[in-house]
C-alpha cells in the first residue's frame, strides 16, 4: 500500500447505535430506581393501612347487627382486604330511639378522618350527612335514598353518598297481597312505621292503600314514637275481629322485633313484616331482600371507593335476592291454614 493511499473509513455498525441506545436506557432505568427504591420498598415494608367507619343503629349487643357486620368484613377479605394487614375498621353503636348517642357517634367517626364511612340506614346516613359532605359514605339499607335527600338520581348520586336500597314502595301492597293469602278473612290491616326513623313512609302507604281498595280491605296508618305507642296501636288493631298488620322497613320496628311480634301472638293478629328477623323471633311470614347481601355488596362499593372511585361514579344498586318466610308454628298457633301454592313458594319454612 502506497503512502498516498488512505485505509477506507470503516462505517459505525447500526448494531452498535441501538446497543449504545439500549445501554444509556438501562443506566437512566438504574438511576430512577436507585431514587425510588427505597421509598418503594418502605412503603412494601409499612404496608398502607386504610381506615374504614361503620354507624350502626342498633346496639352492639344484636345478634342481628353482628351478622351484617360481618358479612360485610367477609365481603372486603374476599377482595384482599384484612384487618390488621391493610384496612382498620372503627365501628360506632347507636339505636335509633337515642339521637344524641347517635349523633355523638358520628361526629367521632368523621373526626378520624376515616377513607370511606359505612352507613348501615337512613337514620345514620342523615346524621353522618350533618358531619361530612366529603367523605365518601356507602350506605347498605336505605329505603328512600332519592326521597331522603341522600342523591339525586340513582345513575348518578351527585354527592359524597352512595349505596344500596332494600325496598321499593310497591312492595307494601305485595306484603298486603301475602297477608290476604295466607290470611284471607282479615279485613282490617294496619301498617305500621315510626314517622322518625321511616320519613319515607308515605311513599309506601299510598300503594298499601290502593292494593287495600282492590282487596276490599280497610287501610289503616298506624304511626307509632315509641314502645308505648307501639303497644297501643297493637292493642287497638285486636279490639275488632279480622284485624292484621303490615310493618314497614323501618329501623324502629326491626329493633323491637321481639315485642312487636309477642304481641300479635299475644293478640292473635296475622302479620306480616319485611325482613326473616322477624319470622325468626315468631312472626308469621316476612318477605324482603336478604340484608346480609346488602352488606356484602356493600364491600364491593367500599373496595372501588379505596382503589380510587366517587361515590359519584357508583350508581345506587337496588336489591337483587328477595325471600319469602313462613313460621308454620305461628301459623297453627292463629289457627291457619297455608296455602299450599305459598309453602311452594316458600324459601323458607320455619317449625
């Protein structure tokens, strides 16, 4: 080779642009990990414990209460939340018929600044509602949540409410159409409900009225305060033959499950109530959704609320799975008869 003549320049292989470009990917991945990672792993450490509130209206000692508590802890562990790991839960007592309690009892829960509030009824959903308009509320057993002021549509609640209804009015006149059945010479039925815990109660009277004009049934509105009133109005429905009762969805009367139906036994009165808590302390037949449900899927709208959702883009869900349950002991007990096309129709039968 001559001095005039030059080694031809050697072209930079493409394959070592895209290794360099790889390499310098890989070293900036390694600086960005090596900023974060030991925060990442502090949080893995820690683990992020979120806080959840529960307002019940009935007194701890329910066995009733308990159970929807803990279907709806069930409900959350099968979607990988567990108490103590990730999710702390504080739960607050209060009966209905104690307002300051219940009061007292929510201000606190809202002072923990919790991530998602658990309303168990329309009563503590109207006093959480005095305390916080931002934290989100979910509430499991609500009547009239349209009605009550808790939304404004069921697509689109509009606030920091959501949750799930137990019932829809013409429900009361199915519930006066199963006491004709299974009692069919009562003529005389009064509906009771607690004007206090049940604002809603006259959306579900006027379709007990109408189905008591087809049924050739005298409508009787029963409003009852208080225990002593309840006794009363009970009492007074038994003074004339073919009397009978419808109760409403209401916390009052579920609480006084007990006295409300020992005393239709007492008086011979054929009832008919909303919920199997009732048939299963002695009351003749109940039909309504299963609350248990109500507060397992209630876990569900808790879970979308901790992992980034508004109550806002959770629609109001109405009930799903309904029941119908007859205590055949109490049935013999007034001296009667059950259909057989009913028992069929039975979910349950209590003896």
């Amino acid at each position: 080779m001559s001095g005039s003549e030059q080694s031809p320049a050697i072209p930079t292989p493409v394959l070592s642009r895209r290794a360099a470009a790889f390499l310098a990917a890989t070293l900036l991945a390694a600086l960005i990990l090596g900023l974060f990672a030991p925060v990442a792993a502090g949080a893995q450490q820690t683990g992020q414990v979120r806080r959840i509130g529960v307002l019940m209206a009935f007194a701890e000692s329910d066995p009733q209460a308990q159970a929807r508590v803990a279907a709806f802890r069930k409900g959350l562990q099968t979607l990988g939340w567990a108490e103590g790991r990730n999710i702390r839960i504080d739960i607050r007592w209060a009966t209905t018929s104690d307002a300051p309690a219940m009061q007292r009892s929510a201000k606190e829960l809202v002072a923990l600044q919790p991530d998602l509030i658990l309303s168990h009824n329309t009563p503590t959903t109207t006093t959480l509602l005095q305390h916080t308009r931002t934290i989100p509320i979910v509430f499991a057993v609500v009547s009239d949540p349209i009605g009550s002021g808790f939304v404004a549509s069921f697509p689109r609640p509009g606030g920091n409410v959501t949750g799930f209804t137990n019932v829809e009015p013409t429900m009361a006149g199915k519930w006066l159409e199963l006491l004709k059945e299974i009692a069919p010479r009562v003529a005389r039925v009064a509906f009771l409900f607690n004007p206090a815990t049940a604002p809603y109660a006259e959306s579900y009277l006027n379709p007990f009225k109408v189905a008591a004009a087809s049924l050739g049934v005298e409508a009787i509105a029963a409003p009852v305060r208080n225990t002593a009133e309840l006794k009363s109005a009970i009492t007074a429905q038994a003074r004339r033959p073919n009397g009978g009762l419808v109760v409403l969805t209401d916390s009052f009367l579920v609480a006084h499950r007990v006295e409300i139906t020992s005393l239709a036994a007492r008086h011979r009165l054929p009832a008919v109530y909303p919920f199997r808590s009732f048939v299963e302390v002695g009351g003749l037949l109940s039909y309504g959704n299963d609350l248990l449900d109500s507060f397992r899927r209630a876990a569900t709208y808790a879970d979308r609320i901790l992992k980034g959702a508004t109550p806002n883009e959770l629609p109001v869900q109405a009930p799903v799975q309904f029941e119908l349950l007859i205590n055949v002991t109490t049935a013999k007990a007034l001296g009667l008869t059950i259909p057989r096309s009913l028992l069929l129709r039975a979910d349950q039968i209590i003896e």
